[in-house]
C-alpha cells in the first residue's frame, strides 16, 4: 500500500508541476500552480530558523498561497513527542529532520512519507552517484525515506598558541599516548567521541555478520581479543587513569564538557579538541576569535600508531507519512525538502562572518564541493573546517544504522564511567566493566 501511495503521489506532483525552479537556480517552461492555501508545518531549530524562513520565502514564491506554521524545537525533542504519540499530533511536522541513525526506527513506525528522492537530487544538482552516497541510506525496501540535509564526522581542533606552550609539533602525527593527558581531551565514555578510538583498529562495539547475526567484540574475554584491540584499552585506562589520578572532572558525564570548555581556552592546558564543524564558532570564542584555532583532519592524530577514524554521518529531511495523498501538500513538501539542499545557499547553511554564534546552523552539504565552499563568501576558519570534515568523511567508515546499535549509547556509557567508581587497579578488570555490561546488552537480542 505505501509503494502504491508513493507512486500516485509522485504522478501527481510530476503533473502538478510544469517546471520547477530547481536548485541551480534555471527557470522551466512555467511556474508552479497556486499551492490554494496549503499550510506547511515544519520541525526547525532555532540555529536553523533564519535559514528556513528565507527556504520558505522561496519555495512560497513557487507556490503562491502557502504558509508556514513553525515548531521551534531541538530534532530529539520532536522525534521525542513522535515517539511517544503519533504521526497525526499536531505538534509534529511535516517536515522534519533526524539523524540518520533514526531513519530504521521511524520507517518501523510508519512515520516518513516515501518521496522521489533520485529524482529530487537530479533537480537540486551536485549529488553525483546518488545511490553510492548519502543517497542510498535513505532508501529502504525500495523506498526513500528521506533526503540528504547534510554530513558530518568528527575533526580536530587545535588551540595553536596552547600548543606552542605544550611544545606540540603540528607539522606531524600526534601521536596520542605521547601526549599529556591534559593535552588532549576527549570525552572517550561518549560513544560518539569513542568510536573515534575504537574505529582506529576496527573493534565492533555492535555488528553483523553476513547472515546478519548480531555480535559485539566488547563479549569477548580480553585475551582472546587481537593486540591491537587490547592495546586500544591499554590506551583508554591509562587515559582514565592519568585523569583519575589528577582529579579531573574527564569522567564525569556532566561536568566533562565545561572542564573542556576552560581548558582548550587560550591559556589553558589543551591544545586538540576532537569535534563536529557544529563546534566550529563555539570554540573560536574560546581561541580569539578563531586567531589561535586550526583544524586538522582526524587521522592527524594517532593512537598506538593507528590513525583515528570516525564515521561517515549526518542528517535528512523526511515527510510525515500523514501527508501521503495529498499531492499538493506533498508537492510543496517535496520543494521545501529540495530548497533545504539548495547548493547557492550552501554558505548561508553553514555560518556567514559576523552571524551570532548561537545562531549559525553549521551544516555542510553533500552535494556541494569543497572548492565550492572555498570559494564562498565563509571566513578562513569555516572553509578549514569543511575542508577538514570532508577529507575526514572520505576516509571514514559507514556508520552503522540498524535500530539495535541504539543501546550502545547507554552500554558504553555506563561502562566507562564505571570506572570511575570501581576505581579498576589493571587494564583487565577495567575491561571486564565493560565486558559484562556488553554481555547484558546482547541478552536483549
């Protein structure tokens, strides 16, 4: 029924429309027909708001009559009101963002429309092979579920003149167990900080193997796990151990962040921040300005000799499935969703020089490249950090979307931090906190 909805839907958005303005900005045959009073309601964070609304003037220019009705809201907190309700409460979207990781969980619920992804990408430009990128992990059974909004992993950020105090060499590998454990900051017992580490030498927190059975290495008795992988937790408890030792608040799950925070600042004791472009202005305030800051790729830095790698990430865009239907709500649905990705406005979505830090959503698209961006009207430490994440992205393995590896947030969490108050005296009863809340996490499968 959903295919049968989907293909209708598409027909009748390819009659209703004659010839779109498509993203590069080419004008068709005609304009769009009179959208008759639609009213578009969509999920927006405030950072993202001032660029939505100029997305809505838009696409109401393509389709003369339509409103918006806004719902300023954080991505979790709206995906929070669906999952506990439903698709038809007026306090959720129909338009809205999500990780990617979300998208197995929301089609399980029926909650996104399918849309005519491929075709969308064709008009907006720039995607190239489509379905071998970000593309593709939108589509499940057949179905596109979403459209790409943007990508992400993780880089480093460097506090030059902390690392000029710290006699750190910039000009090669930093290799991360020589360094001071104050040097470098890392909030490993996150798992979004920690895959960092754990990618370097390919340790499985949570996979599947080809017949696609669940497993986790994390189950594994530490000497039976390759060198490698226990060298990997050598590095991690001696990291927590240095930190223990000089009560620092690293391994305090609220209290780590603002300790970061005061330490990468110009004077403080950390030169390399491992983060998302998301903290690009955030951390130029903590550096001048952005006068003491560059950012390197993630694989400048070293662990055991191993470069980190983090994950090919990001974000779509979906429609609510409660609009399949109605073509015309679907239509503009479908524009906005395109105008979102819209490559002429590729420096407004990541952050203009002078633009309130709180306020500059950061996001880079993925059909915009990098010469691109260098090109754009972006300050010299934004066009590092895109140039960073995408070098980065290449590089990175694909991050993992099946529905189960969400309870790996909370395992690897607890577990870390568990250490803090066991107080583990080895590197093997510091593993076995982690082993046994692993095993626990597999008895639910």
């Amino acid at each position: 029924m959903k295919k049968l909805m989907t293909l209708l839907v598409v027909l009748a958005f390819l009659f209703a429309v004659v010839a779109p303005v498509v993203a590069g900005g080419q004008q068709g045959g005609g304009a769009a027909p009179a959208a008759r009073g639609v009213e578009l309601v969509v999920q927006v964070e405030t950072s993202w708001e001032a660029y939505y609304k100029a997305v809505a003037e838009r696409v109401a220019a393509r389709y003369p009559g339509t409103t918006f009705r806004w719902i300023v809201t954080g991505a979790f907190d709206h995906l929070g009101v669906l999952d506990s309700t439903d698709v038809t409460n007026p306090d959720v979207g129909d338009v809205y963002a999500f990780p990617m990781d979300r998208l197995f969980g929301l089609e399980r619920n029926e909650a996104l429309a399918p849309i005519p992804a491929r075709e969308m990408a064709a008009r907006v430009g720039g995607f190239g092979d489509f379905d071998a990128g970000i593309g593709g992990a939108l589509k499940i059974d057949g179905d596109y579920l979403g459209f790409p909004m943007n990508i992400e992993t993780l880089v480093n950020f460097v506090n030059t003149a902390n690392a000029r105090a710290l006699g750190i060499d910039l000009s090669r590998p930093i290799e991360l167990t020589e360094l001071d454990p104050e040097a470098m900051l890392v909030p490993v017992f996150n798992a979004w900080f920690g895959v960092a580490l754990t990618n370097s030498v390919g340790l499985e927190l949570l996979g599947k193997d080809a017949n696609g059975n669940l497993y986790s290495d994390l189950t594994e008795n530490f000497s039976a796990l390759p060198r490698e992988k226990q060298d990997l937790f050598r590095a991690l408890f001696n990291y927590w151990q240095a930190h223990d030792r000089a009560n620092t608040p690293l391994w305090d799950g609220s209290s780590a962040w603002g300790y970061m925070d005061t330490e990468f600042t110009t004077g403080g004791n950390t030169a390399i921040r491992l983060e998302g472009p998301w903290s690009a202005n955030s951390l130029a305030n903590l550096t001048n300005g952005g006068a003491d800051m560059e950012i390197i790729s993630i694989d400048r830095v070293t662990l055991n000799g191993r470069p980190l790698s983090h994950w090919q990430s990001g974000w779509a865009v979906g429609v609510n499935s409660r609009l399949e239907g109605n073509a015309e709500k679907m239509a503009v649905a479908i524009a906005f969703l395109e105008e979102i990705s819209n490559p002429r406005y590729a420096a407004e979505f990541f952050g203009v020089p002078g633009a309130d830090p709180d306020l500059v959503p950061s996001k880079i698209m993925a059909n915009v490249s990098v010469q691109d961006y260098m090109n754009a009207n972006l300050s010299t430490a934004n066009k590092e950090v895109i140039a960073a994440v995408v070098e980065s992205y290449a590089a990175a393995t694909e991050r993992p979307l099946f529905i189960e590896w969400g309870q790996v947030w909370g395992t690897w969490e607890n577990a870390l931090l568990s250490w803090a108050a066991v107080k583990p005296a080895t590197v093997e009863a510091a593993y076995a906190e982690v082993q046994a809340a692993f095993r626990a996490m597999m008895l639910n499968f």
